[in-house]
C-alpha cells in the first residue's frame, strides 16, 4: 500500500482477548469477498490486562500477548499478500497506561532521575507544591494518603521484584530515595546483609545501568538475602504508622486521594483520566524509542499504514508527523484522528493523506436530513425545555465546567507557566491571567490551534480574532490580561521570547483540544437533547445552511486536498450508530407528528416519571427510536442495553449523576422507567412500533444512500465492524459488542448465489430487517470500486444537477471512464425528476445494482434509475 496506491476499502476491527489474532484470520476470506482491501486495526501493543480497546498500551515494543503472537501477525501477512490486501495500524503516541506493567514509568518512579526514563512522561518536576517537588503525582487512593496509612491499607511489602509499596491489589515500587528510611531500621547486627542489600542495590541504580539490567541485578541480589531477614524489616516498618508515613515521604511519587486530581497535578493525563500518563513525543529520544518495534513491523511489511491517535495531544503536531514520515517514508499511508470543526480544514504542513473521517460523517448527516424539519425539532425542544440555554451558550458553560471542576491542576500549571517562560511578570494579576485563560479556552471554536511558525496563516488568525471578540464580550475588567493573552500571538523578533512564546502556546493548545472533548463530546452532547442524531463526535448541532450545494463544495474541495482521508459514518467513538443516526433524521421529516408523539407519550408515561427529568425522558424516547431492535422484538437484554446507556448519559451529563458521584436513587429512576414503557406491550411500544414503520419506510433508503456515497464520493471507504448490516448500537461499550461474522458470511453467500436469479431484489426486501439490502450495497459497490480504484482515488469530482430539489446526483469521471450517483433525499422519492448530464458525458449506462440499461439524451430520469432499487450506481463500461 504506497502513498499514491492508498486503501480500496478499510474495515475497523476492535482487536481484544475476545477477538484474536486467531479470530481475525478465520474472516479474511469473508473481508475480501466483502471488497475490503485493508485490515484496520485498533492498537495491538500490549495493554492493561482485560482492555477492549487497546489505548491503554504498558509496552509499545510487543504485541498484546491476549490478542496473540507476532508470528500469527506473520501468517496474517501472509495470507493478506495472496489476496493483494494491506493492514493499517492505529497506533497512540501521546500517552500510556499509569499502570505497574508500564515498566518504563515504574522505572521511573523507582529510580527518579537515574532512570533513563525520566524525561519519557510529560512530568512537571518542578511543581511547586512540597508534596509533588521532585515526585509524580500517584492518584490512585481512595481517601487521603495518611487515613489509608492509620487504616492499614497501604504496607510495605515484599514482592518477586523486591520491596514494594502495596494498596489493595495496587503495588508501587520502592524508590531508592527511601533506602535510608530502611537503613535506619537497622540496628543490630542481624541486619548487615541488609545493609549490603541496600548499598548493592543502589550502587547498580546509580551505575546508569538500563532497565533490563537493573531488573535482572535487583533480581539476582535480592535472591542472595534470607528473605525472613527481609520480612522482618517489613513487620517493623508496617508496625510503625510514623516510620512508614516517613518511608513514604521519601519516594520519587506521591500517593493521593484520586479526586485530588482535579484540584492540582503535575502530569499532563489524557483529557481527565488519571490513568492515562502522557508522553513527551517532542523529544528525538523519546520518539526514537517508542517507535523502535513499530517500525520493525513496518519493515517486515507486516503493517503498511498508520492511523495517529488524538494527534491534538502532541506538543507540535507537525513536527511529529514530519519525524514520521521521515521515519517511515513516502510509500507509507498515513492519516490522524483529527477533529474538524465546521469550515476547518487540516494544516497543510501535515505530511498526511487526511484524517480517520470524522467530518464525512458529519456532511453526510446533514445531507439526510430535512433541515426545515430540524428547526421545527428545534422550536419544540425549545417548548419542552424552556430553561434550556442555547446550544452555543451551553458549550461555553460546560467548557468552563471542565476546566474548573475536573482540570483545576492544569489551569493553574499554565498560569504558572506563563510566569516561568517570563511571558507575565509581576505586574500581571495572577487571577485576572487565570480568568483569561478560562475564557479563551472556553471560548475558542475548534479543538486547537498549531503555532509554529509565523506569520500566522489567514485562518488562523481569523479564528483568534473571533475568540478575542467573544472573550470582551464577556469580561473587560481583565482587560490588560486579556491583551497580554493576545499579543503572544504576534510575530517578533526576539530570539528567546519568540521561543517562550511558542513553548507556551504549544502547551496551551495540549489543553484546549481536551476541554473541547470533554466539554462538548463528552458533557454537553449528553445535556442538549434537541436532536441526538447531531450529538456527535465530528458533527454539531449548531451547523446552520447546510444545502445540497454545501455538500458537492465539501466534496470538490475534499477531493483537491484529503482524497485520501478515511470516509467513516460509523467508529469506536461514535455515540450512536450510523442506522440509528439516520433514523433520527427521519423525525425531521414529520416534526409535527413527532410532537404530538412525545406529547401522547409523556402523557402515558406520566405514572413511571418519578424525578426522571424532562430533558432525560425526551433523550430515553429518541434513543428507543435510534436503537430499537430491527425485528420489532423488545428483550431483556435490549432492555438493560438501553439502561445502561442511560446511566452512562446521565454521569456524563454531570447534571442528575456523574461518574466521580453517582445518584443511584435518581438512575434507579431511569432504569425502572425504561423497563416499565418497554414492557408496555398493548400501550407504548404499540405506538413505538407503529411510528418507527413509517420511520424506516424512508430511513432504509437513506442508510443505502448513506453507504453509497461513503463508498463512490471522495475519500476512502471505512467500514466498522459489523456494519454491513444494520447498526443501531449505542455508545461504547454498547458498539464494540462481539460481531456474529458466522451470519454475516451465511448472508453474503446467500446474496452472492441469488444476484443473478429471478426475484432478487424481492428477496432482498423480505429481509429488510436482517440488513440484506445494506449488505448487498456495501458488497456490490466496494467490489466496483476496488476494480475502478484509480477512477474513485483520481477521478474528478463532477456535481450534476437535478430537476427536483429531492435528489443528489454527481459523476466521477477519469479519462473516458465515468460513474454516476443518484439517491434520493430523505422523504418520498420524486420519481419525475430528471439528472442533467453535461455534454460529452457517454450516451449508454449501466445500472451496476440492477444491471439495467439506460440512455442519456442529455438526462436521466430518476424513475428509470429507481424501478427496481431505491438508490442509483451507473457506470458506462457495458
């Protein structure tokens, strides 16, 4: 797979102890019959023990010994060279687990600056508080570190590896710096070969000896002490509150409650979790050994892309891919997960063939929807929820929510940072600087800037003019902090401010992409309800005069600059599936139906509320249309689906729960209220069954347009797992469910057998349900494209236009090779619509799903395109 021979098709697995390198082999041939030409897989370096998702990496230089061995990665490689397919790895360069079997941060917190890894985590040494001077913050604990040492919860131990530090099942190194303490717990002569135990240990710490080496010393020096000797030493130190309060002082780490956390800390996590500790990828050393054994794969050609995980977490985002690239060359695919916001485009100075996808998704929610109806969805929430603030003014809101609650630690280490890099001097005021921090933070409209070299590009000084308006709209007492905040945007001339300067705002930015996460993604996605199909990762609420014409422009500019950009509808992140978005989107189509609805329902449901909120009743009501079985059939195990999704969107909603405080009386409330209306038969789920008929009469047909332009329209195909079928999951855990590849390989085959007989197509639609219809779109056109590759990479992106406002149509067209799309839009197709073709376009097509012919007079009708199958792939190869 070389830079100017991207993926065909891409197929996102989620690979785990349930889901193996061994599983994975037994559906290559399936993938491949699918028309998938590359294997995507999510992180297979070894990982805390039991993750599902692999994020979590403790050593990037193994394989993940629960999802198997680089030998089947090798037999892998084999078998996906016979079949001409590719592998591309999602990989996590800017953090790794807080966890013992991160053996570099132990390292480090044993040995402290004699580790060869004490600069590889993003560690403030100097944090001015006495507790953290010198030491990582460890929070970890569930009440404060002296309760747990007078409640005999934290001990010394001794371990296989030594002396240790245990709380519970949690076991922290000792560090050398606490040798002393134990020393002096030796008083008689018993205790010399303690004594010798210690000096040897920490002459071989202090020899700069490598990890390894240090681990096998302490091993083999440990193994010549009587270790009843060494018991006894701990039976002192565990009987003495005060000597072991003063043992622990000692350490090269601090344990903490962990909600400590959030008030101060002094490494940098990923977004708000403890137990994620960030890398300092912007160092040569520490880039050159993480990527050691990833490279080795990439030379071995057992992998041949890379997809970067939250790229906005780096330092200097194109510095790092420009060290990649260099690294792994120009024949290597390699895209970013990167977040657009509306109008955002990706830096042009990123040696990248595009991102993971995020904003196709976006652009193909908009296109099916009924942006009228939307408003009136609006205008009804608005009715429902009159308190409501608006979407853009709750963003704010819970932006600052972020920063204030759950990274106070990290506010306050960028306004100290300012005063360190001299940037703010004393005649700063220190709380108007932190207040705007805050606002700018808050107020900035995408996920982060890139400054690195100045001048400042147009857009970006476009983005800080605006924010800056925004941010004395709300405060003009700070106005001098304000200014200051401003001006480090400016381009000098001053070596070592200018340097300052960047330093500082690099770090700035490692923030703002993290409370734009958390804020909006992760909090306000869970609060404003209007309607949910839009609360989602890459999309917005907010997005106003979205037309048709936005669509093809998107879509020219998406083929001049990121062609090869993944086009995903579905990921691991999304909160909903891509079907049960599109389903969504069909309220749109009947908004004032909808209303009375919900109005029917509240009143039905009225005995169940209890303290259910409004806005939650509103979110459980849109999310049984989103994800409601596609056999109509309510189980127990949908039913606690469906709860569990709640409790999650109540904790992060932070408003009625939340995951640092769970109200249990009030997600009692919730569950029991599900479980009550699903029960429902003769009442409400009559309703609901009814209502979603009418719903998917028109949101089938928009789920295969869906697939049909992810497939043909700029950009690569990325299909999630298990996706070719219906998928009406909600959010994680609940989408990274295990994949029934046995039915998916048995409908496939079925398909395959009966394409060519009488009746097909009727077949296909008896069984709607099980997804039929979606695979065969998915299989048929993934298979054209990857015999068309060049025309859909290279091809020109050509909008053609419609008699009726009801359809969209474009071609590609390369040399004499042309394709046409046509779909409807959501509602009822107008089948007297005509599709402009322009001239010297061929005059013979043919219809790729039906095999149908048809001729151009200049047009094509839409009911000659549409009599058999709802949506429209014409090539003119015969």
């Amino acid at each position: 797979m070389k830079s100017n021979n991207p993926p065909s098709a891409t197929y996102r697995l989620q690979l785990h102890a349930g889901f193996t390198f061994e599983a994975l082999k037994d559906i290559l041939d399936y993938l491949h019959l699918l028309g998938i030409s590359t294997v995507y897989a999510s992180p297979i370096f070894t990982a805390t023990p039991g993750s599902m998702h692999g994020y979590d990496v403790t050593e990037p230089h193994q394989i993940n010994p629960a999802i198997g061995t680089i030998d089947q990665l090798r037999e892998i490689k084999k078998i996906l060279q016979q079949k001409g397919m590719s592998w591309l790895q999602d990989i996590v360069p800017n953090h790794m687990a807080f966890h013992p079997f991160n053996t570099r941060l132990y390292d480090v917190m044993e040995r402290g600056p004699l580790s060869p890894y004490y600069e590889y985590f993003d560690i403030d040494w100097q944090h001015p508080s006495p507790e953290l001077s010198g030491k990582v913050m460890a929070p970890f604990l569930g009440k404060p570190l002296e309760t747990c040492i007078a409640d005999d919860e934290i001990k010394l131990v001794l371990t296989d590896q030594g002396y240790a530090i245990s709380y519970f099942e949690q076991v922290y190194p000792l560090s050398i710096s606490a040798y002393d303490v134990l020393q002096s717990v030796l008083a008689d002569s018993d205790a010399i070969p303690a004594h010798t135990l210690l000096d040897a240990l920490y002459q071989q710490a202090t020899s700069g000896a490598s990890l390894k080496n240090w681990q096998q010393a302490k091993h083999q020096l440990y193994a010549q002490t009587n270790r009843a000797l060494l018991e006894g030493i701990v039976s002192r130190v565990n009987n003495d509150k005060a000597l072991l309060t003063t043992l622990m002082t000692e350490q090269y780490y601090y344990l903490f409650n962990w909600q400590e956390a959030d008030k101060r800390i002094n490494y940098r996590r990923f977004f708000t979790v403890n137990e994620l500790i960030t890398l300092r990828m912007e160092l040569p050393a520490v880039f050159d050994e993480y990527h050691t054994f990833l490279h080795g794969l990439y030379r071995e050609e057992l992998i041949q892309g890379l997809r970067i995980d939250h790229i906005d977490g780096l330092r200097d985002p194109a510095a790092y891919i420009e060290r990649l690239r260099m690294l792994f060359g120009s024949n290597c695919y390699i895209i970013a997960e990167k977040i657009l916001e509306n109008q955002e485009t990706l830096p042009s100075d990123w040696a990248l063939q595009g991102t993971s996808g995020y904003e196709f998704l976006s652009l193909t929610n908009h296109l099916l929807a009924n942006s009228t109806g939307e408003q009136q969805l609006v205008s009804f929430y608005n009715e429902l929820l009159p308190d409501m603030a608006n979407y853009n003014d709750l963003v704010y809101e819970k932006k600052r929510l972020i920063l204030e609650r759950y990274m106070g630690g990290e506010w306050d280490n960028l306004v100290r940072y300012c005063y360190t890099l001299k940037l703010a001097d004393a005649r700063t005021n220190r709380e108007q600087l932190k207040e705007a921090l805050a606002l700018f933070i808050a107020c900035l409209p995408v996920y982060r800037l890139y400054p690195s070299q100045w001048p400042l590009n147009d857009y970006t000084q476009e983005v800080l003019k605006d924010t800056f308006a925004k941010i004395r709209s709300f405060n003009r007492i700070a106005e001098a902090e304000i200014a200051l905040l401003e001006s480090l945007w400016d381009d000098i001339t001053e070596t070592e401010k200018a340097h300052n300067r960047v330093l500082y705002l690099q770090r700035l930015m490692q923030f703002t992409g993290a409370i734009m996460a958390k804020g909006v993604e992760d909090t306000t996605f869970y609060v404003y309800n209007a309607l949910l199909s839009h609360n989602e990762v890459g999309d917005s609420p907010a997005t106003e005069g979205f037309s048709v014409n936005t669509f093809h422009q998107q879509l020219l500019a998406r083929q001049q600059h990121t062609a090869c950009s993944l086009n995903a509808t579905s990921t691991h992140d999304t909160k909903r599936g891509e079907d049960a978005r599109i389903r969504l989107n069909m309220l749109s189509l009947m908004p004032h139906d909808w209303r009375l609805q919900v109005q029917e329902w509240r009143e039905l449901n009225r005995p169940y509320i209890n303290t259910l909120t409004p806005d939650d009743e509103y979110f459980i009501y849109q999310s049984i249309i989103a994800g409601f079985p596609a056999d109509g059939i309510v189980t127990p195990v949908y039913i606690e689906r469906l709860q569990q999704y709640f409790i999650k969107a109540v904790r992060e909603g932070k408003l009625t729960s939340s995951w640092a405080s769970p109200e249990d009386a009030y997600e009692n409330d919730g569950t029991a209220f599900i479980r009550q209306i699903l029960t429902d038969e003769a009442g409400f789920l009559a309703t609901v069954r009814s209502l979603l008929d009418r719903i998917n009469h028109y949101a089938f047909t928009s789920s295969l347009a869906q697939v049909l332009i992810k497939i043909t329209a700029p950009g690569i195909p990325d299909i999630y797992q298990g996706c070719e079928l219906w998928d009406y999951s909600y959010v994680d855990p609940d989408n990274r469910l295990p994949v029934d590849y046995t039915i998916r390989k048995q409908c496939l085959e079925t398909i395959i057998a009966k394409e060519k007989t009488p009746g097909f197509f009727d077949y296909l639609s008896e069984h709607r349900q099980e997804g039929l219809e979606k695979l065969f779109v998915t299989w048929k056109a993934l298979n054209f494209r990857r015999a068309h590759a060049d025309l859909f990479l290279e091809g020109d992106y050509l909008p053609l236009q419609s008699s009726s406002g009801k359809i969209v149509a474009y071609a590609r067209v390369q040399k004499q090779q042309w394709v046409i799309v046509i779909v409807p839009l959501p509602g009822e197709p107008d089948t007297t619509a005509f599709v402009f073709l322009p001239t010297g376009a061929p005059i013979v097509w043919q219809n790729i799903f039906t095999r149908e012919m048809l001729e151009n007079k200049g047009q094509i009708l839409v009911a000659d395109v549409f009599k058999t199958f709802p949506i429209g792939l014409l090539t003119n190869e015969i």
